[in-house]
C-alpha cells in the first residue's frame, strides 16, 4: 500500500497496489480500510490521490468507528470529499449497517441479559451519549 503527501498521480500506482485490482486477486477481505474506502470514493483531487484522501478521512474520524456516525455534512466539510462522495459514503454504512442486522434479526433469541446486550450492541456501540432501550 502506497500513502505519501507527494502528489502521485493514481495511474502511476502499480497496478497490482491498485485497491480494485487488489480486491480482485486478493479478495476483499483483504483490503485494509484505507484501501476499501478509496474504491468507494473513486477518484482523489487535481493535488491527492484517491489513496491519500481515504487515509485522510480515516484519520480526521479516528478510523471507522467515528466515520459510522458522521453525517453528510461533517463528510463534506473535508476538502475533497463533496456531497457526492459524502452520500456514497454514508450509503454504503448503511448497506452494511442493513446487511449485520439482518443476519443477526432472523434468529435471535433472548435467554439472558447479556443476549438483550449483544442484540443491541451494534445500534449502540458507539453511541457519544447514554441511551435506555427497552427488548
């Protein structure tokens, strides 16, 4: 994986360090975020690569644990990130928000408190404030 401020030009990254082509040969779960983050955003700047600008954004949200929450806004307040790029983004939470709940809904069943903990896990890991739920 290839991170430098220089401003390299994406076409001149080898093609096998190339995030699509990577998760081709490799498979997607071998991508780091960085790179996972960089298909779905497509395209850097005229002054960053698209690889530059995704380990950018996961740095100014501390990674993906605060990325989940960031609204459009907060998205698109980052130089190169517009409101496009910012609502694929926050789709493709989404989309695997969606995908984790439906698997984790179709057989759930409570025996214990810490069941009733787990199944709510995912909505409230990350929550900044205290929230009462009731199962």
């Amino acid at each position: 994986m290839i991170i430098c401020d220089l401003p390299l030009k994406f076409r001149d990254f080898p093609e096998k360090e190339k995030p699509r082509e990577r998760l081709l040969h490799c498979g997607a779960e071998n991508l780091s975020n960085n790179e996972l983050l960089a298909i779905l955003l497509r395209t850097g700047t005229k002054h960053e690569s698209v690889m530059n600008l995704s380990h950018r954004l996961l740095r100014t949200f501390d990674g993906l644990r605060l990325l989940k929450g960031a609204s459009a806004q907060e998205l698109s307040s980052i130089p190169g990130i517009g409101t496009v790029k910012a609502v694929q983004i926050l789709a493709a939470i989404e989309l695997g928000s969606r995908i984790h709940k439906t698997s984790a809904e179709e057989h759930y069943v409570i025996r214990s408190p810490e069941d009733g903990a787990n199944f709510v896990m995912e909505d409230m890991r990350f929550l900044s404030q205290e929230h009462f739920v009731c199962v």
